[in-house]
C-alpha cells in the first residue's frame, strides 16, 4: 500500500555498508502511470529485522526474502484507490527451463507456506528466550553467596537449555533450535525449483508437530518458573529477568 512503513532497519546488526541497501520504493499516488514490480514472494514476515546477503550491489542489495515463492496459476490484481478497486487478472508461469511439474512446486509452495505461518509465533519465541537468556548470566553473577538462589538459577537455566539443540557447540551461546530449524527448511524448500526431498517434508512435519508444544511449554515457564525466580531476585535486590532484553 503507499502507506506502508518502511522496513525498521537496525545498522547495530547490519553485516554489510548501509549504502548497499536498496532504499525503499513507495507506491506512488499520484496521477498518472506508474509501474509496480512485484517480486513474486509473499508479504516478508511482519517484525523480523532484515537481513542481507553478502553478494551484495551498492544501492541495490534487496533483503532475504522471508515469504515464499508464490506458485504458479491463476491470480488476481486489485487496484484501490478512494475505496474504489478495479480488478485484472494474471497468470503466473512456471519458467519453461524448470522441469518440476506444477504439482511438485505447490507442494513446495504448501510446505514452505505452513512454515512461513507458524514463524512469527516462534520468531517472537526466539527473541524472548535470547533476552532471558543473555539476562540469566548476568543475574548469576550478582546473586553472591545465596547458594539457594544460585541453585534456582542454575535449575532454571537447565530448563532454557531444553530449547537449545540437543548436541550445542561447546562454549557457544543457546540458541531456539526450533526456530533454527524452520529457518533453514525454509531456505532448503526455496532455494530451488524442484519436489521437496522426502527427508525434509518429514523434517517439516515435525517442526509443525512440535510447535505447539513448545510453544506451550515456553509459556508456561514464563508464567510460572520465571515469575518465582523473579520474586526471589527482588527480593535479593538483584535486578528481574525481563522478557524483552532492557534497551
């Protein structure tokens, strides 16, 4: 729409030059012609920062795109303009090099759409178990000598590592090894044109199994666990454990 926002583009976390990033173009409302590309993904998932591939071009570099590839078929383009909408249709063809058939990329389309879904809820996940997490090391270095306490913490950060992969990295940060899967099946079932392996349709049906229940389960923890040990650190007069990182 013209009046969507631009990106929030955060340059602390930015890999490559502000200058490589394509600025932003908006639909224009004024009278006249205009041309609109569509890049043929559906809409970037809302309230993720972007990031940026490092093949980039000075001025041009586009965000990794976070929707699916939209699939081939039938659609309609809608117009509207004061409340008054005028429609055309369009086809979307499968590229003639691409020998999948039209079946195999609405799977892709399908699997990739269900993950694409689901990621908000575990994006959201993700960025309070980094927070919780970064403020747990913290709030054991400033508990002293209250053993009571540090046991607490330590059994709390037991549970935090249920979310992490089974087999970490020695010495390398948690990580929500749930969403780090749906992430890199996203990036398996786009970044080609060809039927989803049988090993990552399963993989997917699992991480689809799977979310509700952590998603329970992270829940839960906040509310119960996290909220006690919050408690105990007020009243030790350490600082709470927040679930957004403190700016």
């Amino acid at each position: 729409a013209s009046n969507d926002p631009p990106p929030h583009i955060d340059e602390t976390k930015l890999k490559i030059p502000t200058y490589w990033i394509h600025p932003p173009q908006p639909l224009s409302t004024s009278r006249g012609l205009h041309r609109f590309l569509w890049d043929m993904h559906c809409a970037p998932v809302a309230g993720i920062d972007p990031e940026f591939p490092m093949s980039a071009i000075a001025h041009k570099t586009a965000p990794e795109p976070t929707g699916p590839w939209a699939a081939p078929g039938n659609y309609s383009v809608v117009l509207t303009v004061n409340g008054k909408s005028t429609t055309q249709p369009l086809t979307l063809k499968i590229d003639p090099r691409i020998k999948a058939t039209e079946a195999e990329l609405m799977e892709q389309f399908t699997l990739s759409k269900q993950l694409y879904d689901i990621r908000p809820q575990l994006e959201k996940i993700g960025d309070e178990f980094d927070a919780v997490n970064k403020q747990l090391g913290k709030a054991k270095e400033q508990v002293g000598n209250n053993a009571a306490l540090a046991q607490q913490l330590d059994s709390f950060g037991k549970e935090l590592a249920k979310f992490a992969p089974a087999n970490p990295r020695p010495f390398a940060p948690l990580t929500f090894d749930l969403l780090a899967k749906l992430q890199d099946l996203f990036s398996q079932l786009q970044e080609v044109d060809a039927a989803p392996r049988p090993a990552v349709k399963a993989a997917v049906a699992d991480v689809l199994r799977d979310a509700p229940a952590v998603t329970d389960y992270w829940q839960k923890l906040k509310h119960d666990q996290l909220a006690a040990i919050n408690q105990q650190l007020q009243a030790s007069g350490v600082p709470q454990i927040q679930i957004t990182a403190p700016q």
